[in-house]
C-alpha cells in the first residue's frame, strides 16, 4: 500500500494550496479529488470551476457589452448593430476556466503531488496512520487534510432541476432567459444576476431578509441598491415564498410580500440562497468525524478534528466562504504540520461583490464597530471629485474609512466603486500591518489613479480632504 506524510481530499482552493505548500514543506503528498467536468477530472474545485472563475469570465464579457451599447457614445465612439454570440460567450468562459485547472494539474507535477481522480473516503486507523480509500486505491497517510468544500443549498420547495438551476446552471444558460427570477439577493445571486440582465433579461430578485446586502455598511448598500436599480434590477425584500411549480417554459414563483400574495412568472429561476458544507462520499459518520449541527466538520484552532491526524480547512469548516481564506487555511495548516507558527488573520478578509460598481470592504462597518463599543471617526470622499474616475466616465460610489477615534487605527474600509476590488488590497496591507487612517493618507498614491480616493478618504477622517 503506499504511503504519503498528507493526502489531501477535495482539490479546490482549499485543498490544493494545501497539497502544494504541503509539498513545498518537503512531505510526501497527495490529493484526492472527485470534480469532473465534461465527463474530465478538473482540479480546482468549485472556486475554478463553477464559482469564482467562469462567474467574474462572464461578468467581464456581459461587462464589456453593456459599456459598448451605453457608454461608448460618451467617448465619441459609435457602434451600431452589436449582437451577443453566447455560444462564443460561454466558450470563451470555458477556456479561461480550462487554463486555469490544467494549470493547477501542471502545479501538482511541478510539486510532485500525486493526484488521484475520484472520491476520497476516511477507511480506518492502523498504526497511527490512517488508511483512505483514494479514488478505489487504498492508500496510507500520516496526515488527512478534508478540504470537501460545500454545495448549493437547495429550497426545499424548489428543488434544482429543470427550470430551477443553482450557479452551475446558471452560468450555462444555452439562451438569453426573457424573464430571469433569482431567489437570494447575496454575492451570487446579485453577480449572476447582473450578467444576464447585461445581456438582456428582466431581472427580478426575491430576498426574505427585510433589507439589502445586510453584511455591508449601510453607506454602500444603499447606494450600491440605487445604482443596481437604476440598472433595471426589480428586488423585493421580506418575501415569503409559498409555491414553485415549474412547467415546460418555465416556472410559477407565488410569494408572500408586505402581506399580498403575488405569483410572478419566469423563463429560468436561479435559487442563490448560501451553501452548505460538503461531506457526502467522505465516509464521516462510518470513521466518527465530529460535524456540528449545520453539518460543518468541527475543528479547533489549529484546524484538529475529533480524529487525530485528521484535519479540516476551507468551506467545509465554515466562516467566510471564499476562495481566498481557504487559501489561507492551507498554507496555515501545511506550515503548523511542519512545525512552523500558521496563521489565518480572520479579521482582515477582504470581501469584494463583482458587480458594476463593484462593492469591496474589509474590517468592521461603523455599525459594527459602535456594537462593540468602540468610538469611531469616519471619512467619505466620492470618486465624482476623481479625475481618473472621471476620465474613464465611471464616477459611482465612494470609499468610506472607519478609523478608532482614539488611537487611529484602521477598523474598517468600505466601497463601492469602479475597480474597488483591487482597491481593497492596499487597505488590507496597511491594516494587517496594525496601519491607521493617517498611515493611509500619508502614503503617496500616484496620480491620476483611482486609489487617490482611497488616500482621500483617509484624510477625510480627520476632515482634511483636499479635493473635497
Ligand atoms: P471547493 O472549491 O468546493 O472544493 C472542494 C473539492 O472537493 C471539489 O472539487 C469537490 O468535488 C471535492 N470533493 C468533495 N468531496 C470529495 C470526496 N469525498 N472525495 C474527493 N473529492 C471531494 N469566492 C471568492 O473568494 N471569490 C469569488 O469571486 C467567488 N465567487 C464565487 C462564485 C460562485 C458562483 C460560487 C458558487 C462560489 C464563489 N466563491 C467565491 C466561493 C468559493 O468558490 C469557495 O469559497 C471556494 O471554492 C472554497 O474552496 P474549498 O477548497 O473549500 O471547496
């Protein structure tokens, strides 16, 4: 039987950093991984899959249409007669999400990290090692690493199938739905539903929370809600859905909402209402591995489970489910493994929404950061008084910084905003090393860019703003 120091099950974000830092560590490495793809194994999980990757693919391409037909006479440019070719559309999605796993492949080779195709199962213990079934082969390893992500949740009265698609589905449309519902107005639902209202469809979003992107500052929600319903987004918010009942073109949605019962009508229905952790076929309950009650491996700080030599990252474990802490939780996990001091800051994630205007934030809101009792100072400055922003005729939004009264530490920074996703990675240096607002308004930002409303809002904190 052979032998490996970490065997690794699930090859997405999560689990394959695991495997190469693992490797990079000097252990003897595998990884498990059962996500196929055009009847193809395909690392990378559901992150290069069906989720980060083809989503922002179709984003950008549904992007670029809708700036051609809207905003290029602006710049004196005039297109007459453009036309959508999706079949082209989703090939091009689907070479990028090509490159990108056979990329991961080519990194298992260059690490030497063997890779088996198929499903993962805990067998036994033997020996202080632990005996797994990898993909039909047993195989021995002194570490297990579970890194099985999660899976869309399902509503119970509108099961996937059919009209009713979850991301997957949705990101392969063969058409353009006329009349698109999307249950869930969180990150997928708001990014996916974007794309086809780009595109063309009538995009209503059913959300039973009473209000818009709760997580978020309040500052960006709201003007984030104003610029998605100046873009023709119709969401209804507290609705209580009664009754799915699909038919050959399409599907019945009836809901409750501010007590009158509606019943709207749709070509496609996306359910976008969060996911959940991913065990099945891991052989969990057979080995004993502890789950809490919503069905997450449970698992200390140091990612331990019940099981010694067993660990857990990524969604699986729960927290922010994104690409990026799992991610961090591999490198963590592979470096504590090798005697080294892993760390995950979870205080500093940055969360970024992919819309136009695309919505970043990392650290407390202002709301947040008074519940807990602390005395804040906050400095706004709008990308309207941006001369990059200006000249790109994309002046949305603003950045909003949220600093401790008293000492002036960054607590929080939130926007909303052209590019704010590649904004938020300064604020996340300057706030991992400790930074405060004054950190961020002294650093020099070159100009004209669009992070000069970073540095802006920086200084508004302490109500010297220049361009204001
Ligand atoms: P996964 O990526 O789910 O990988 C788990 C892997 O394990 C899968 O390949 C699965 O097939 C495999 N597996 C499961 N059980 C077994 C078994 N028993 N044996 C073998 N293999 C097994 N996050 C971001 O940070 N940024 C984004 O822009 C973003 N966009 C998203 C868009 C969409 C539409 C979706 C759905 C998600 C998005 N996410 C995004 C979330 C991100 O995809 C996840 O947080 C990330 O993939 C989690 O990584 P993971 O490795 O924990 O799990």
């Amino acid at each position: 039987m052979d032998s490996y120091d970490v065997l690794v099950i699930g090859g997405g974000p999560a689990g394959y950093v695991a495997a190469i830092r693992a490797a990079q560590l000097g252990f003897k490495t595998a990884c498990v991984d059962a996500f196929e793809r055009g009847g193809k194994a395909s690392l990378g999980g559901t992150c290069l899959n069906v989720g980060c990757i083809p989503s922002k693919a179709m984003l950008d391409s549904s992007e670029k249409f809708e700036v051609m037909q809207h905003d290029f006479a602006d710049h004196g440019i005039n297109v007459q007669g453009a036309t959508i070719d999706l079949g082209k559309m989703l090939g091009r999605k689907a070479a990028v999400v090509d490159k990108l796993t056979g990329g991961v492949a080519y990194l298992f080779k260059k690490n030497k990290v063997t890779s088996f195709f198929g499903l993962g199962r805990l067998v036994r213990q033997d020996e202080g090692a632990w005996v797994v079934d990898a993909a039909g082969t047993e195989v021995k390893a002194k570490h297990v690493i579970v890194a099985t992500g999660s899976s869309p949740r399902a509503l119970p009265l509108a099961p996937f199938g059919g009209h009713v698609v979850d991301n997957s589905g949705a990101l392969a449309f063969e058409g353009v739905p006329g009349q698109l519902g999307v249950i869930g107005a969180g990150v997928i639902g708001l990014e996916l539903g974007s794309v086809w209202r780009r595109l063309g469809a009538q995009v209503t979003v059913l959300e039973a929370l009473p209000g818009f992107l709760m997580a978020a500052d309040d500052a960006v929600a709201r003007e984030a809600q104003k610029q998605f319903q100046k873009q023709g987004l119709a969401f209804h918010f507290g609705v209580n859905i009664s009754r799915v009942e699909q038919d050959d073109t399409g599907v019945s949605v009836t809901y409750t909402e501010k007590e009158q019962e509606v019943t709207a009508r749709f070509d496609k229905l996306i359910v976008s209402i969060g996911r959940v952790p991913h065990t099945a076929g891991l052989g969990a309950e057979a080995v004993g591995l502890a789950l809490d009650e919503r069905g997450f491996v449970k698992v200390d700080g140091h990612f331990r489970t019940n099981l010694p030599g067993v660990y857990a990252i990524g969604d699986v474990i729960g927290g922010a489910m994104l690409a990026h802490k799992a991610e961090e939780e591999g490198v963590a996990l592979a470096e504590m493994l090798a005697g080294q001091a892993g760390h995950v800051n979870y205080d500093v994630i940055p969360w970024v929404i992919y819309t136009s205007p695309e919505i970043a934030w990392a650290g407390l809101t202002e709301k947040q950061a008074k519940e807990k009792g602390l005395k804040v100072k906050t400095g706004q400055f709008p990308f309207s008084a941006n001369g990059r922003a200006l000249g790109h005729g994309d002046p949305r939004g603003f950045v909003k910084v949220v600093a401790d009264a008293q000492t002036d530490k960054l607590l929080g920074v939130h926007m909303v905003g052209p590019n704010v996703s590649e904004l938020i990675g300064e604020v996340v240096a300057i706030m991992e090393f400790g930074g405060s607002s004054e950190d961020l308004a002294r650093t020099v930002h070159a100009h004209p860019t669009l992070s000069e409303v970073v540095k802006e809002a920086a200084l508004a904190a302490d109500k010297r703003s220049l361009h204001m």
